[in-house]
C-alpha cells in the first residue's frame, strides 16, 4: 500500500467530488490488488468488509485502543459530536436513486456509515468530536493493462481542535497504520485470489 499523487484521485470523475466539496482531501492511497481485472471491484470490497484491523500489527492495534480510550476521555465519540447530531450525514446530498438505495451488510469492526455504492467506488463517512469524515474506496485502471484500488480520505476538521489533532494524527497514520492495514489487505487479496475465501485456511 503506497501513497499516490492527489491527482490520481482528483482526475477520476468519482460522484463522491460531488457531495464533498467542503471536505478537503487527506490522503491518497494504492491499494494491493494485483492481478485485478476490470470486474474485480466485488472482491475489493469483500476484503475491506471482511475486516482488517485485528490482523494488523500489534503497534496499529495498540494505536487503535489508544485512540478510543483518548475518545472515552475527552468524550469525542459521544453522540452529540457524530452524524445526525453535530453534522448531517451526506446522504443528504446524493441522487435521489442512490439515497434511497439499501446499504449493504456493514463492514466487520467499521466504524463507518455507509453513503453508496456504484460499479467502480464506494463511499462510507463518519464523524465524532474532531471531525466529518469520507472514506472513498475506487477501481481504476494501473496504466499497465491491470487494474488497482484506490482509497482516499477526505476531513472537515471540527475548528482548531479538529485540526489540530488531525495534524498529530497525521505521522502515526503514514509511518505505522496505512502501511500496516496494506500488509494486512495485501494477504487477504492474495488469499482470496488463490483459494477463493477471506479466512486464513
């Protein structure tokens, strides 16, 4: 899992450009699909849903648990901070054909909501004391005749503190958790490509 240049993302005509333009884009990242073909997209998404947390490093889960204790402590994940409360959820903002659509199963462990889905991206936000935020999950070509997956984050900060603690966050996230949860998606790519299940058998 590597980071890309923003413009990776920024030149592909995703609806998500549509319902987020007061977000600002966060990170950029490749995800491990090789071998992937045009309608690969499904198996993607199976390996995100499957959950990857618990299959991390032990650094990230120790992240992880840190982050909710902070929350617990200073309260960022209390109701009054998340969708609905604090912020409308960007259903609001969406095609009426797509608003009105039923989310998929929820994502194993996901603290995320889910927004829609379409043939090549699939978008889920979330929001808590700090921040609204989009996870954004596509399927592009590589330029090399395969196909890849992208991801992308997009925030709005809740005011100086949401900023600044998205800024704190930042080289955790860069050093030790995207790169671990891209070991972690890469084994559960290739498992799924080699033996047709998400388990480790």
């Amino acid at each position: 899992m590597r980071r890309i240049p923003e413009a990776a993302y920024t030149a592909q005509p995703w609806l998500v450009h549509e319902i987020t333009g007061d977000f600002r884009l966060e990170d950029v990242w490749e995800l491990p699909a090789a071998g992937g073909g045009p309608d690969d997209f499904p198996k993607l998404l199976a390996v995100f849903d499957a959950g990857l947390e618990h299959e991390a490093s032990l650094p990230t889960r120790l992240l992880f648990w840190l982050r909710f204790k902070i929350g617990a402590v200073l309260r960022l994940d209390r109701g009054s901070g998340g969708l609905g409360s604090r912020v409308p959820s960007l259903r609001d903002r969406l095609p009426t054909e797509l608003r009105d659509a039923p989310p998929p199963l929820p994502s194993k462990g996901s603290e995320f909501t889910f927004l829609y889905e379409r043939d090549n991206e699939r978008a889920m936000e979330i929001a808590n004391g700090t921040m609204h935020g989009v996870l954004h999950i596509g399927w592009v070509p590589d330029g090399r005749g395969g196909w890849r997956g992208q991801l992308a984050v997009l925030v709005k900060p809740n005011g100086r503190f949401g900023a600044a603690y998205m800024a704190f966050i930042k080289p955790f996230r860069h050093l030790i958790v995207y790169p671990a949860l891209g070991r972690a998606w890469d084994r559960r790519w290739r498992t799924l490509n080699e033996t047709g299940r998400l388990d480790k058998g």
